[in-house]
C-alpha cells in the first residue's frame, strides 16, 4: 500500500489543526476566572484540602475497614502447596549459632563497646553509630 503526496499532505494538515486546536484551547483556559468570586473560593478549599489533610469533624475519628480479608484473594495462597513443596529444598532450620561479644574501640572518638562479631568488619577499622554519621 502506498501513500499517495496528497494523502500525506492531508494527513499533515489534519496533524497541525489538532495541535493548533488543543493549544487554543490550553491558552483559553484560565486559571481564575475574573471578578467570579465562587471560583476563588472553590479554589482556596482545594488548596486547603491538600494541605492540611482529610477533614475529621471534632470527637470523630475516621474509621478504616480493612477489607482484604473479606476478599477471595485472601485466602488464594493456602492452595499453592506444589509450588512450595518444589521450592523447599530443605525445611527450616532454627538459628542458634552460638557467639561471644567483641571489644571494639571507636578509631574516631575512641569509646570503647562490646559487639557482635557481624557487625565489625576488623576490630582496628570500628566506627561507633554517633561517629559513623559524620565524615572520615
């Protein structure tokens, strides 16, 4: 099928109407309409919507339901169990590797802690939570 120059002369004259229409339109549509003093305040509770939040009359608190249990796709997960049966290799085991805390000594400000050995990469190299905030 091949286009035809007119056909594609068309087809741009048609393309530029449209984007001359829709800018028209973006630069007719103000903001505030003049002197309309409904419109301004229309606009001034919109802004104060946004801003300080829902509005709760006063001894009321808003009520959430949480309605996911009632769905269907709550309970969808117990009937995966040949998915799971697949993807276990072996069951859970209990963690209860036993270890000894580390004296540490912070190379910045120099306090002394008592650690665990996870959370120290060397002991000479330990930064303290207050001095690893900072730079250096």
């Amino acid at each position: 099928m091949e286009i035809d120059e007119n056909d594609f002369k068309q087809l741009l004259g048609l393309m530029k109407q449209l984007v001359e229409q829709n800018a028209e339109k973006s630069v007719k549509q103000e903001r505030f309409p003049e002197n309309d003093e409904d419109a301004t305040d229309q606009f001034d509770e919109k802004i104060t919507k946004k801003t300080r939040g829902p509005v709760v009359k006063k001894g009321k608190s808003p009520k959430f339901e949480n309605k996911f249990l009632s769905m269907k796709e709550s309970s969808m997960h117990k009937g995966d169990t040949a998915i799971d049966k697949k993807l276990n290799i072996s069951p859970p085991t209990q963690r209860s590797r036993k270890f000894e805390y580390i004296d540490v000594k912070c190379r910045v400000c120099g306090k002394s802690e008592k650690i665990s050995p996870a959370l120290a990469e060397s002991r000479d190299r330990y930064k303290c939570n207050r001095c690893s905030a900072s730079p250096g």
